[in-house]
C-alpha cells in the first residue's frame, strides 16, 4: 500500500469475536483532511471507526496511520498509539459520572503516559 501521511484502509474486514461487521475495499484520508462516514443503521460505520482505533477486531486487511500498519501492533502498543493519536467520542459518551468534563478528556492521554495538554488549553477547546 502506498504511504499516505493519514489514514489508509485497504481490504479491511473488521467485526468481533471472528464476525465480519464491516466490509472497507479502500478508504484513504489524507492527515488534516476532513471525510464523512455514512450508511443506513447496522452498515458497520462504527466497527470501522471502531477497528481504525482498535477496538474492533481486524479479521483481514490493512488500517495504516501515518504509513504504519496500526493492525500489527500488539495489544498494549494499539492501546498507546490510540491514548497519544486518536480521540472517540462515542454516541453515548460513556463519561465516568464522578468526573469533571475536564478529567475526562484527560483521562486517555494520561493513562497512556502521553503529556498532557495544560488544563487552560482543554478548557479552552472545551468552551
């Protein structure tokens, strides 16, 4: 696969527990684009957001990052790379209740020992 600095999907299957949910034959978006991700209810628009994170299961294919091929990384190397790369915000937010807005979107980076970003910055994006 060509390198694209951004993201680059090539015959990606992705599901869970060894059924496919999503079906990619190619999907290319360039760092510091912007794409839209649409389809009826069930189509697998969230497995796939979901796999380009890791969080899904990649049963063939490619999910390249930045010329990287994110699928061949182990368990705890896909948990890092997505606390210092990528950021979800899922449909029902799945915030934990006893923290601020703020904590929350710390939590990631900081899990991952990434450097945060300063608390005037986050509040700042968060305004």
């Amino acid at each position: 696969m060509p390198e694209v600095r951004g993201l680059a999907v090539k015959g990606l299957v992705a599901g869970y527990g060894g059924k496919p949910i999503a079906r990619v034959a190619h999907l290319a978006v360039g760092a510091g684009d912007a794409a839209v991700l649409g389809g009826v209810s069930g189509s697998g628009k969230t497995t796939l957001l979901l796999a380009v994170a890791g969080l899904a299961d990649r049963l063939e294919g490619t999910i390249c990052i930045d010329g990287e091929d994110v699928g061949r990384f182990s368990s705890a190397a896909r948990d890092c790379h997505r606390g210092r790369h990528i950021g979800l915000i899922f449909q029902d937010l799945h915030l934990i209740p006893g923290l601020s807005a703020l904590d929350n979107m710390l939590l990631a980076p900081f899990a991952t020992g990434a450097r945060c970003p300063s608390s005037d910055h986050l509040a700042h994006l968060a305004a």
